[in-house]
C-alpha cells in the first residue's frame, strides 16, 4: 500500500514517508525487486535482525502469558463472583505517620470468610495488598479443606 493509501485510510500524515516506507519494508523484499530489474533504493543498514528479534519475542510473549495481566483487587472479585459471594468489600482501617507521609491500613473481606489487612503509603496499594493477601489465605484455606 503506499504510503499516501495509507496515511488517508489511518488518518494520519508522516512527516517522513521515506522513513515509513523503510519500517514497513523487509530488506528481501528490495532484494527481489533488484533481481527483476526494476530500481529500487538501497536497503538501509540498520539492525533489522535486531528488530526482528524483537518482533519474534514479544510474539512469544502475549504466548506464554495466560491473559492479560490482572491485578488483585479484580482477582478477589473474580474469585467471588466465581462462588456467587457479594463483591468484596475494602474499609479504611486507620492512618498513620506524619501527614506528609501517611500510611493506610486496609481491610479486604470476602462473605463468610476472615478478612485480610494490609498498610501502605496509598489507600489503592493498601487494598491492593489487602486482596492478594486475603487471595493467598482463600487459597490457603481451599487446600486444607
């Protein structure tokens, strides 16, 4: 597609079509062309096997992971919802330290089962803690029995 195709069909104008042309374009790709006989311009020496390398890993990435990342909070309340419980609930504890520097206790708890506490400098980290601890403690007690 060339590059003015495309800037119209994505909305957006380069200010380096050369530039775009060179990224969108494999080095063999100029290869072929030169052994038809049409001109073409001389791939630039940059490290498109480092590129490549890169391209190739963060494939295998997105592979090896299960999903997309989740934090704790979503985790606990997945974990309820799974066992139709009522969504978890995050109280405020208490705050403590100098008001420059306070830190937060909070308390995650799932229905009919012994809440966790956790502290931190923020009451979003101080819930997030909260609900990875109170997941290790569901897990733990799932185990047992």
């Amino acid at each position: 597609m060339p590059a003015p195709a495309l800037e119209q069909a994505i909305g957006y104008s380069f200010t380096g079509p050369e530039i775009l042309e060179e990224a969108l374009t494999h080095p063999s790709a100029l290869a072929s062309e030169r052994s038809r006989g049409r001109h073409t311009r001389k791939p630039a020496q940059r490290g498109y096997e480092r590129l490549e390398f890169l391209g190739d890993r963060l494939l295998a990435l997105i592979d090896e992971m299960e999903g997309p990342p989740r934090d704790p909070k979503t985790a606990l309340q997945e974990w309820a919802q799974a066992r139709a419980l009522a969504l978890p609930t995050y109280e405020l504890i208490g705050t403590s330290g100098p008001d420059h520097a306070l830190r937060f206790t909070v308390e995650a708890r799932v229905a009919g089962h012994d809440g966790a506490k956790a502290t931190a400098s923020s009451k979003r980290s101080a819930e997030a803690k909260a609900a990875e601890l109170l997941l290790e403690i569901l897990g733990a007690e799932a185990s047992r029995g």
